[in-house]
C-alpha cells in the first residue's frame, strides 16, 4: 500500500502512524483537515513530500465534508482549511507548494458546489500521482550514482514512509538495490526523533537491502575510517545556492563527509527547491518540543534530571560548498548549484 | 564525596554507580578486583581519569583480600589482577597507566605480605589524591580561557563523575563559575550512553550552572547560528602530534566547530598523553555492545525494528588540526603540539 491513500468509499484520508513504527503497523483514518494538520504537526507522517500530500488532502477532507451550500462558503471553508494546514510545519517548502497547487487550480467561477469539491479531490489525487512518479524518476536518476559494493550512510528516513511511495535518497538505494547492485546501508539512528531507527531501518528490513544502525555520533568513525563510499539524504528545502535545509544533523554529517573525501548527495524533487530563497540561512528553522529530547527511557530509566531543558531545533543549513550534487526527478544537479537548478526546475537540465 | 572512594573499615571500594544517574544516586560497594574491572567494563565508572583510579583501587582489593603467604604469592594475585582489570576498557591510556604506576611502585624485595598490602593501597590512595589535585590545576588553568557571558558546547560527561572529585572539561567551567563568571552550557546528549544528558546534566544542575541539554545531531545548528563561544571536551588518549582519541561523536562536534571559527579545547591530564603515540588512527578503537545502540525506548515503545543489528564504537580520533589548544595540569598546549605536549608531559611548558 501507499503510505498516503484516499479512502473513496468513507470519504477519509488513510495514513500510516509512523509513531508507532517499528512496533506496530498502525493505519489511521482521517476525516476532518483539522486532523489531517495534527497529523503533520504530531509527525504521524513526516517527510517533505508525504507532509505536502497530506496537505492537498487535507484540502479535499474540507471539500468534501463542508456543509457549504454555495461556492463562496466553500471558499471560505476552504482557505481556513488551507492556513490551518500551512501552519502544521513551518520549514517545509512542500506543504505550501502542494496547498498552492490544489488551490490555485480551483475555478471559483463554478458554480457547482459538488463540482468544485470533486476537482479539489482529483487536485489532490494527482498531485500524489505525479509524487510517485517523480519519486521513480529521481530513483532512476541516482541510482546511477551508485555502485556495486557501496556502503551508503543515510540520514533520518526518506523512504516510502517520507513520500506517498517509493521515496527520495532511499528510493535512490532502493532502485539501486533492484538493479542487482549489491548495498550496505549504514542507517543512522537521528535523534530526537529516531527516523533513522524506527523507519528507514523498518524499511530495509521489508526491501532485504542489509544495514547497520549507528548512532548520529558514529557517522564521522565510519567516514575517518573509510568505510563509506557515499552519503545520502533528502530535503526539506533547498535555496537557489544550493544550501539544502534538511533535517537537524545532516550539516555535521555532510561536514565529516567532505572532510573525509566521501561524495554527498541531496535527493530531492524540484518541487522542494525555493529558486525565491537566496540562501539557506533566510529559513526560518522549527523548535520542537523539548520533550523530544528528554524523553527517552533506558531499561526503564529517565535519561535526563526531571528537572532539565532542552532546545530542540528540527533542521539544520547544509552549505552547498559540501554537496557534490543534487539528485532531482530532471536529473542530477551538479555546481555550480546557482544556475544550474534554475534548469532542473524549469526541466532544462542538458 | 568523591565519585571513587576507599572505605577503610570495610576495606570496600566505593563508588558512584554512574548507570542510575540521574534518577537515583546510588553508591556500590566493591570487595574484589573483579568487581572492579566489571564496574569499569560495565561503565559503572567512566572516564579516563576515573576508571584510572578505579584500576588502581582493584589492585588495592587484590592486595588487601588476597590469600597469599607469602610475597611470590601476592605478586602472582596482582599480576593477575592487572591483567584483568587492563583488558576492561582497551582505548583509555589511564588505565594502564594507572595499574603502571602502582605496579612499578611494588618493591618485590619487601619479605612482609602485609606491608606490600599496605604500600600498594597507598599507592593507588596517593594517585587518587593527585588526581583530584591534578583535576585543580587543570581546572585552574582551562579557567583563564572562558569570558563571563560564555556559552558553552561540552560532549560526554568529563565532570567530577569523570574524575575522583572536580573533572577535566567539566572541571574547567566549574571553576570559570565559581569565578563569578556568568556561563551557559549546552550539553548535547552522546549517544549512545546519553552520559551528557544523564550525567553531565546532573551534575551542573548540583552545581547551579544554566544549561540546556541538545540532541547531539543539533551541535552544528547552534554552532551554525554563532550561539557557541567554546567547544570544550575531554579526552582518553592523546597521541604525540596532538590528535585526540575521545567519546564517539567528539570529531564531528570538532570540526563543525572549527568550520565556524568556534575555539575547541580538549581538557586531559598529562596521564593521558601518549608521547610513544605518533598519531591518533593508530589506536584500535573499542566496539562496544550493540544494545547500546538499539535498546532505547519512547513512550514505551521499542525505537529500532527487533530484528536490527547495530555497529557500536566508543571513540573517534579528533585531527589536531582541529584543536585550538589542549588544557593540561602543567599549563595550555598551544600548536606546534608534536613539540608543545612532550613540553607539557615534562613539566617544562613555558
């Protein structure tokens, strides 16, 4: 099944609980855009793409659940829906682009409540259409990066659980792996909120790719000592210098990474670069509950004073001096970044 | 109290048990070196200088319990009760250097059992009080470094639970507070043990210091944003030309500081600099137990798929290059070191 999927018959928007992963598989069913925010704003689903799909059918749980009676209250229905969404996560670029879409596409001179509600749905639902195939393309397009043999590192989780299928930098190693290319994932653990452990290895485990968890702090061990040959990640947002803002740790990884010689790649679909944005430092960056940090529990035991703090940034700035390229639906992107995502937007790559 | 303290009347060895931090200050009682090397193999104690001392008072048990008539006899217990209590942790020179010295301190000639049981508790008691003692200097000498106003990024736990009494980096801002400098910690959690956010957090919260506690991934935000003014760590092994063999997770921390002109410091005793070390890639590194790594839990919920495996090392090896200056007891070690630490070793910095 597809991480995020509309359920036709009641109407509801199907999700996959990623808090409760790797325990449990746990299928939620959403019928409110009010849930479909809390979703994002919980990380039951995360993941840039997958938060900007949950988005556009959030918008179409408003469509179709109003009790609008004319186009004009359904608008209005609609772009509270809309700002409500939007707020659920600040730093993805991907949940206003997807919210843009669907609303953008809607023709307020219809006069058909019922016709406009079945159009934000189909908006919706191609959008999540087009993801998985812009997943695909980018699987394809680095996959050529990798080789037989390689030991990848892989930061927080960008699988089919980060999208609504396939996935952007695990979707690379998947594709990869089904070339017949032989992998060894290092999956690092990324704290606070353990995507690395709880999801990207659960996902290996289903697609028999072998790996190894490590903690965040081991990545640069492994890198000093020359056991990776490349390191992957997606993107939450990318400027048009090419600094990609990702999830808290990747700069430190892409650091020890190009300190060490090892090739880094962001894999990321056009959709979350922000040609608009300068540089990486303009994002404003999201602070998650503390609570993220001190609530960890070993054999029982609380791992902090009852009484500590803690500050919990969720992303990071990733200089574009570290990548060596970045890997998108139109091909790969290599420097200068500046101009050269310009093309891969407007599909002009050579 | 100290972390490591010998209990006369009982002959005991007590210590801190470091793995009920911080929910629970409980003291262990240890009557045979094995129980010493296990404390130390099982990081009941941690820290270069601590499990040092530690190694030291496991021979003191040796001598103090051991069967022996005779002094051939007593020397065969302490043989082998170096040997076991060497193996417990392989990377930390102190150890070693610690059952060295008492060792070498042994007069074989002496023909009364009972006055080689004395000297060998003596000399593991006078190594304890020039740690402490050590640990001051250190202190006093790291403390010229910190500005009030300071924020300070520190790895791992290098505080008095580190030491017998004080600590090394810890020790350091210890001081610069108790000098009415006005300091503010961040204390980034190290996985996979979380001594900072168990340990080092528990003791700045006894000694009145602010901090927060980060993830360990967050390090290069907070450096990014220019909200660090010091990095400062410890270490367990420092080789010749400067490099530093620390907790797992000290190189990246290192060169995130260092990519943006963040002063790094490593705090050590000269015990833990080794002159017969060309460099730090020579030191075999120690793997620990996977379940380090995999046994966390959130909300009671397993964070790793039950299936997982996990690779553990505990240290890293931090290039020179990336140290601004290494704080001994004999003084501060600025580059060249490869000159400055034999200098420091000697007691002839100028």
């Amino acid at each position: 099944m597809r991480t995020i999927e509309w359920d036709a018959r009641s109407s509801e928007l199907r999700l996959i609980d990623q808090r409760m992963l790797p325990e449990e598989l746990k299928i939620a069913s959403l019928s409110e855009p009010r849930q479909a925010a809390e979703a994002i704003r919980d990380m039951m689903v995360r993941g840039a793409p997958a938060i900007g799909i949950t988005g556009a059918f959030g918008l179409a749980l408003a469509a179709i659940h109003s009790k609008a009676r004319t186009t004009k209250e359904l608008r209005i229905d609609l772009e509270e829906a809309a700002s409500l969404l939007r707020e659920a996560r600040p730093t993805a670029v991907n949940l206003g682009w997807a919210l843009d879409q669907v609303m953008d596409e809607i023709d307020w001179e219809e006069s058909s409540c019922d016709k406009l509600r079945i159009a934000v749905l189909s908006s919706a639902q191609k959008l999540a259409d087009e993801d998985v195939a812009t997943n695909r393309r980018m699987a394809e397009n680095g996959a050529v990066l990798i080789d037989d043999g390689d030991t990848i590192l892989h930061h927080c989780n960008t699988g089919a659980l980060a999208a609504v299928d396939w996935g952007t930098a695990l979707g690379v190693i998947r594709t990869a792996h089904e070339q017949g290319k032989r992998i060894h994932v290092l999956v690092d653990e990324t704290r606070p909120r353990l995507q690395g452990s709880r999801l990207t290895a659960w996902e290996l485990q289903q697609y028999h790719i072998p790996y190894h968890i490590i903690s965040d702090n081991a990545a640069g061990f492994f890198l000093q000592s020359g056991k990776v040959n490349k390191v992957l990640f997606g993107g939450d947002r990318v400027a048009a210098n090419g600094d990609v803002v990702n999830k808290i740790g990747t700069y430190m990884l892409a650091l020890a990474a190009h300190d060490n010689a090892v090739p880094v790649y962001a894999v990321v679909p056009t959709s979350s670069i922000d040609l608009s944005l300068a540089s990486g430092e303009l994002v404003p960056i999201e602070e998650r509950d503390p609570n993220e940090v001190l609530s960890l529990k070993v054999e029982g035991r609380a791992t902090a004073p009852r009484e500590a703090t803690a500050l919990n940034p969720a992303f990071d700035i990733t200089p574009y001096r570290l990548l060596t390229a970045i890997v998108t639906e139109n091909g790969i992107v290599y420097p200068p970044f500046l101009e050269n995502l310009g093309k891969a937007v407007n599909g002009n790559l050579k």
